[in-house]
C-alpha cells in the first residue's frame, strides 16, 4: 500500500537529508515535492493545503534550521504532520465504543453497494468474538440478491450466527425479531448488514434512517472503498450529513497504492478511520492506527503491527528459542519449514514484507513467487529429520533423493540450501538489531540518506 506515495516522499526527503544545515530553500523544494506527491496520492486540495501551510510553518522555525541534524528533525515534522491528518496520536476514537457483556451493543454497517459491506461485517464480527463478545450478525440488506445468503456463508465460516429472514420487506421488522432472539440467547453485539445501492439515493437513505431510529446504534460505521480515492471521502461527507457516522472502514487497503482516501478522510468528515480491509479472509481486518500508518508511508514500516500479527500464530515460548537459533547460527532446515507454514497462516506476504522498514515499494505482488515458496516447502518436506537437523550432511545421493520425492531438480535442492546458509547468516545480524533498537532506528532514518 501507499507504494507511490512512499516513494515520491523519499525521494523529496532527499532535499534535507543528510545535511550539517538546510535552508529555507531546502525546505521549501522538500515541501514543494511532498506537496506534488499528495496531489497525484488524490489527497483533497484541500487536505493538501493544510498539510503543506502547517509544515511550511513549523519547519522554517528555528527547531528545524538550527537543530543538530536538521534532515532526521524535518522527517519528524513530517512525520507529526501525517499522524495529525490521519488521526492524530489520540486513538480513543478509533476504538468502537460498546457496552459491557450485560447490555446488548448495536453497530450499525452502511455503504454502497460493492463497497464491501457485507464481507466487513463478517470481518467485525470475528474480530469481536476473539475479543470475547458473542455477535449476532443481521441480514438488513433485503434489496442485493444474494446478499443474505452471503452472509450466512460468512457467518458459517467464522462460526457466528446469523439472523436472516427469506422474503421480508421490512428491514425495521427483521432487526426487531433478530433483537429478541438475541435477547434469549445472551447476545451482546448487533451487527446490521444493512441495504446497499450503486449510488446514494433518497429511498435508501429513508430506510437506513428509519432502522437508525428503531436500533439506535452505538457505532454507525461507514465501509468505504479506498480505491475509489476521492469518491470514498465524498460518500463519507454524504453520509455523515444524511444519516450520521460514528467512524469509516476502509476496504482494500492493502490494494491502495496511492492513499488518498485515508489521508483526506478525518480532515474532511471530522470522523475516524477506524478498520482497514487487507485481504479476502475473514481475519485480514485491522484496528487504523494513525501512527503506524504514517510510519509506513515514511517507509519506516510498521514493526509493532508485524510484531502482532506473528504473536497470533506464533507461541511466545518458541519465539525466544527461535531467536536464541538465529543469534547463535543453529537455525535449521525444519525451523525454515515451520516458519514458511507459520507465514502463509499471516496474510499476504506483501503486506508483511511491507511493515519491515525500508522495504515499502521494494516488492510487488508479482515479485513474490508463490510456486517458489510452495517449491521451498515442498523440497525441505522431502528431508529426513536428520537432513533438516544438518543440512551439512545433504551430499549429491540425498539431494538426487530430495529432488526425486519434491518433484523437483538438484539444481533446486542445491540452490535451496545455498539460499538457506545465507539467510542464516542474515538472520544472526537482525537478531544482534533486537538487542539493540537505537541500532534499528539508525538504519530506518537511514532509508533517508
């Protein structure tokens, strides 16, 4: 995501980088680049005007043309300057705002049709039931074919139930009838799936108002497509005025190489971006942080969310015996097999390779070569357990073995394990980074210079 943007940002930083001391001009020529690369991210002129003035305003003073190292202060201006317009440090609003297990909370989902709305339901209703609510999805969207029956397939698949009603009319009537079921079976999370049009229109906007007066919802949560770009800030102002929002999802995030609409939103609407959709799977939905995003855009990646994502699929116990492999070189062949299956369980790999600091832009989906990774765990499957303790003891005979059981070549085989001791080397050197994180956001700033 933001591929673009990150790039043009860094190659603009390069104006003040590495610098003993800027000048006006310098910062001027940085925020004129900065400013060009906003516009052509389709972030509102407006937004755009902001940012530029508030940056202008604090950079020209004397903290950034006399500090010590007046290129790393710039970036932190910049940096401040992002998180402010994405959200700003506080994240209080991003959190949805629920009652406690004994009152029952409504979240109220709106959007126009093809945004995702149905799909992000699902993804809220997940991630809710990990945090310990019991969620009862509702299928309020009595106008797009197919619409319930998607939501029972979703609600099938993460294990939630669904209330759905076969030929009602009256989205108020089915949320009443799915409130009372609710009510027996100790539900305390309502999430509306609610009706949807290509375009907004006043019958819709009747009907998602008269189910707003009948719910009364804690949350009113747009679900936007960020691929729209402008288009997703304007439906937001639209709905906002109409019926009211309490906070934005923004769907294909992670196909966003521009980030227009996530850079426009809260300036414009005044409401928090709360969820981002990153993939097709029920699980690739994630908090917005404002910080972490401005970090990704700077390229410094966002470690912290990587960080997370590894702990859900990762056990805390066999992350430090993992790292203690790596410091001291015994990483072996079965660790490789067992993180290769442990990242394919995290989502997109370019979504991961991009939260790893310097790495924003570096790698496209067809860079990554899927039939390889499939080919890597396919070869190491075919090793004894003795072979993947000690990959020194793998002569010709066994990799002519190898290659014969993976379907593959002892070229393959070979290549493999030439790859593996170099990565091995390279893991023993990240591994030192984790001792010491001065070392680590030395090498991020450097990204700049």
């Amino acid at each position: 995501m933001f591929d673009k943007l990150t790039q043009k940002i860094t190659d603009a930083m390069r104006f003040v980088a590495g610098k003993s001391s800027i000048s006006e001009k310098n910062i001027e020529d940085a925020v004129d680049a900065i400013k060009m690369a906003l516009l052509e991210a389709d972030v509102n002129l407006r937004v755009v005007r902001r940012f530029v003035n508030a940056t202008i305003d604090e950079a020209k003073g004397e903290k950034v043309l006399r500090a010590v190292d007046p290129g790393q202060q710039f970036v932190k201006i910049i940096h401040d300057k992002l998180v402010s317009f994405l959200g700003g440090t506080d994240t209080a609003e991003q959190k949805l705002n629920l009652k406690g297990p004994d009152v029952i909370s409504t979240v109220l989902m709106l959007g126009l049709q093809g945004s995702g709305k149905t799909t992000s339901s699902a993804k809220l209703a997940l991630r809710l039931k990990k945090e310990g609510r019991k969620p009862l999805l509702i299928a309020c969207d009595l106008v797009r074919p197919a619409a319930m029956e998607q939501l029972a397939v979703l609600g099938a698949q993460i294990g939630v139930p669904v209330h759905r009603e076969e030929g009602a009319a009256d989205s108020v009537k089915v949320y009443h009838n799915a409130l009372a079921w609710a009510r027996q079976n100790l539900i305390d999370t309502l999430i509306i799936d609610t009706t949807g049009r290509l375009q907004i229109d006043e019958p819709m906007m009747a009907e998602l108002f008269r189910l707003k007066e009948a719910a009364q919802p804690d949350e009113m949560l747009l679900v936007a497509d960020s691929m729209t770009g402008q288009s997703a800030v304007d439906i937001a102002k639209t709905f906002d005025e109409k019926i009211g929002l309490t906070g934005v999802i923004l769907t294909k995030f992670d196909s966003d190489t521009r980030g227009g609409a996530a850079l426009s939103l809260k300036t414009i609407t005044g409401k928090p971006l709360k969820f981002t959709g990153t993939g097709e799977k029920p699980e690739d939905f994630e908090p917005f942080y404002p910080e972490r995003i401005a970090g990704r855009i700077l390229g410094m990646g966002d470690v912290v969310s990587l960080v997370e994502k590894a702990q859900e699929v990762i056990d805390q116990k066999e992350a430090l015996e993992l790292q203690k492999k790596m410091e001291k070189e015994n990483f072996t062949l079965q660790d490789w097999l067992d993180q290769l299956r442990s990242v394919k369980k995290m989502g997109s790999l370019q979504s991961m390779l991009e939260m790893i600091p310097g790495m924003q832009g570096q790698i496209s989906e067809d860079d990554i070569d899927k039939a390889d990774l499939r080919r890597q765990e396919a070869i190491i499957s075919s090793m004894t357990r003795k072979e993947r303790a000690n990959h020194l003891i793998i002569g010709p005979p066994r990799r002519s073995r190898i290659a014969r059981g993976s379907g593959t070549s002892v070229a393959e085989v070979a290549r493999l394990i030439k790859k593996f001791e170099k990565m091995r080397g390279m893991m023993k050197k990240m591994a030192k980074y984790g001792k010491n994180p001065n070392n680590l956001m030395q090498a991020m700033q450097g990204r700049f210079s």
